[in-house]
C-alpha cells in the first residue's frame, strides 16, 4: 500500500529548531512560523492515519494498567485524606478546614462513581446497548462536576451565616492536625504528577483536575485557618467562602464541556480533514467525497461520509470498497463508529436525505420555500378580504 499517495512529503517545510524561524528568505515572522508547524504536524497526521489503530492498541496495552492504578489510588487517597481533613476540621473548629473536609467527602463520593462508570464502559452488552456503553464515562464526569457544584454551594450557605453571626470563641489550632493535613497534600501532589501524565485519557485526567483543585483548596485552606485563627477572624469563613467559589467555578466549566460532548459537538476542522485525506486515498474507483462529519457521542466520535461512484459500478464492488473504508475510518484514533454512504452523484441537496417523509406545516423545508409560502398565503387572503 502507498504511504504517501498525494506526495504530500514535498509541502513539508524545514524549521529550525533553535532559532525558531524558516531558512527562507524574508519568512522569519513568528506567524508564518507557526503557520508551517502547524502544516507539518496536519501532514504528519495524514500520512500517520493508517497506523493509529496499531498505535492505540499498543498505547492501551502499556498504559491501561497505570491508568487503573491512577483511579484506584486517587479514591484510596481521597478516603485518607477525607478522614485527615475530618480530625482536623473537628480538632480546630475551623470553617476553612471543614470546608477542605466537606470537598474531600465529596471527592470519595465522586470517585465511586468515576469508578463505577470506568468499569461499567470497559464491559459491553451488545443485546442491551448495540453501541456500547462508552459514553457512560462522560455521564459519570457530569455527575462528579454536578456533586463538586453542590458541595460549593452549601459551602458559600455556611460561610455567610458564619460571617453574620460574627465573632466567636474558637479552640487553638493544634501542631498534629496541622501536620496531618501538610501529609494529605503531600500526597494529593503527587497523585496530581502522576495523573498529569497520563492526562490523555478520561478517567485520568478529570483525577488530575481533582488533585490539581485539591492542592489549591487544601492549601489556601489551611493559609486561611492558621491566618483566621492568629489575626483575623473572618478570613477564615472568607477563605471558606473562595474555596467553595473555586470549587464552583472549576466544576461548573468541566461540567459544560462535557456536556457539549455528550450533545454532538463538532470534532475539530484538522480531524475532518484527516477523515477526508483517508477517504480520497482509499480507492481509486471512489471518484469524490461528498460530504464529511465529525461529531463527538461522549468522548468518542462519529464519523459520516457521502462517497461518489461511478453509477455502473456493481453492488458488489460498492459494497466492499464501503466497507472496508468504514473499518480504516474506525481504526482513527478516538473513532467509535463510522458510516460510509455511496451515491452515484453529487448534485442533489444533503439535507433532503434526512428530511421528514410527512410534513404538513413545512418545518422542514427551506427558508425560500416557507418564504413562499408565507406570500401564498398573504395573497390569499387579501382575495378572500377583497371579496
């Protein structure tokens, strides 16, 4: 099989390195650099497009087990560190510190479900779900943000009946505790190095957000409680109060991302090029590409191609070279499903495809036809009001 059909090597441009700009005369603007790196890598991800299946077996056959191992200590570690922040909390009395608890409550209650969900997605029902159940990963994201923004909440609630009720005695704050929690972050930093590796991968990476928000939370939370219990008072509740306005910011912005995922978001402009290069240089009996989509189902994606083929060829042929473009579009990488539609023109309207089969009040027309319509009608009735 060719590599490189459409000799796209010879548009790849020399970069140096070290200097940063084009070995080209009057080229050495820092946009038109990063212009040519961007055509280098669109190239190499071209020519790379038949292996990716390969690659990503073989990068889940190595990283599978660091990602497991990466979940399942992040909940151990969220089940000590909820315990530490709980004595701490309940040994000083600091709102600061019963906030850190509260989020790492919800932290152990959110690392259930992300592994739930996690297991659940790598064990198929084919008779129950015919597609799979990849999608619940992104479904178990949603929930862990929509727990995170309910622990924000009542956190902000219990910040501001304590900055209304003023001052009050509060116990000194102790070296153990203190120490206890120092330990806990310790180790959240280093569950967040270990989940910034592999950050590529779902369940990995919304861990690595967690401990990344925790190291933040837990930190400023103990700032606020040494500080609040020292010298001023309500910085603590203060400082409770910021944790839980982080904590909502953060999730709440996590939760919409995924959310568009699970709505049909568009993959990016540089995937649906890849998709239709694979297209192109899959047969030479495919003599265009009509259409092309892209779109995400949960993490994974959805790929529609409309082909054009010569109307004489036979249904046999048709067939095979469909289908085995299908499996090449479904060895992409992160490719879940892939549809491939044959026609034997191109010069009919997409959309009539999937326009409804009964449609008395025309909503699925087009604009220039409700247009006409909508004049129709207005003539009408200026006929039937003039007589």
């Amino acid at each position: 099989m060719e590599t490189d059909p459409l000799n796209l090597q010879q548009y790849k441009a020399e970069i140096s390195q070290k200097k940063g700009w084009l070995p080209l005369p009057n080229q050495s603007n820092e946009k038109i650099n990063n212009f040519y790196i961007e055509q280098n890598e669109l190239i190499d991800g071209f020519l790379s497009s038949g292996d990716e299946e390969r690659q990503k077996a073989l990068d889940t056959a190595e990283n599978g087990g660091k990602v497991k191992l990466a979940v399942r200590a992040s909940f151990v570690v969220n089940f000590c560190l909820f315990v530490i922040q709980l004595y701490a909390a309940i040994s000083t009395g600091s709102l600061a510190l019963f906030a850190t608890a509260a989020d790492a409550f919800m932290d152990l209650v959110s690392s259930i479900v992300m592994l739930v969900t996690s297991r659940m997605s790598t064990r198929p029902k084919p008779y129950k779900y015919p597609v799979g159940r990849r999608r619940i990963e992104t479904m178990g994201i949603i929930m862990f943000c929509a727990l995170m923004t309910v622990v924000g909440v009542e956190l902000i609630v219990e910040s501001a009946k304590a900055l209304a009720e003023g001052e009050t005695e509060s116990s000194q704050l102790k070296l153990i505790p203190l120490i206890c929690v120092g330990v806990a972050i310790f180790s959240k930093f280093c569950l967040f190095l270990y989940c910034f590796s592999l950050r590529r991968y779902p369940a990995a990476r919304i861990f690595y957000i967690d401990h990344r928000n925790d190291l933040a939370v837990n930190g400023f939370g103990l700032l606020m409680s040494i500080v609040g219990n020292r010298l001023v008072w309500y910085l603590d509740p203060v400082g409770a109060c910021c944790i839980a306005l982080l904590i909502l910011f953060s999730w709440v912005s996590t939760a919409f991302e995924h959310m568009w995922l699970i709505v049909g978001k568009c993959a990016p402009r540089e995937f649906v090029n890849k998709c239709i290069y694979v297209t192109m240089t899959h047969d030479q009996r495919i003599q265009k590409v009509d259409t092309c989509r892209a779109y995400h189902s949960g993490q994974q994606l959805y790929v529609e191609v409309d082909i054009v083929m010569d109307p004489e060829t036979k249904l046999r042929e048709s067939h095979d070279v469909s289908q085995e473009l299908q499996r090449k579009l479904e060895g992409l990488a992160d490719v879940e499903r892939a549809f491939v539609h044959v026609d034997y023109d191109y010069s009919h309207d997409v959309h009539e495809e999937h326009r409804p089969l009964y449609d008395p009040d025309g909503t699925g027309s087009s604009i220039r036809e409700l247009v006409k319509r909508l004049w129709t009608r207005r003539d009408e009735r200026e006929e039937v009001g003039g007589v």
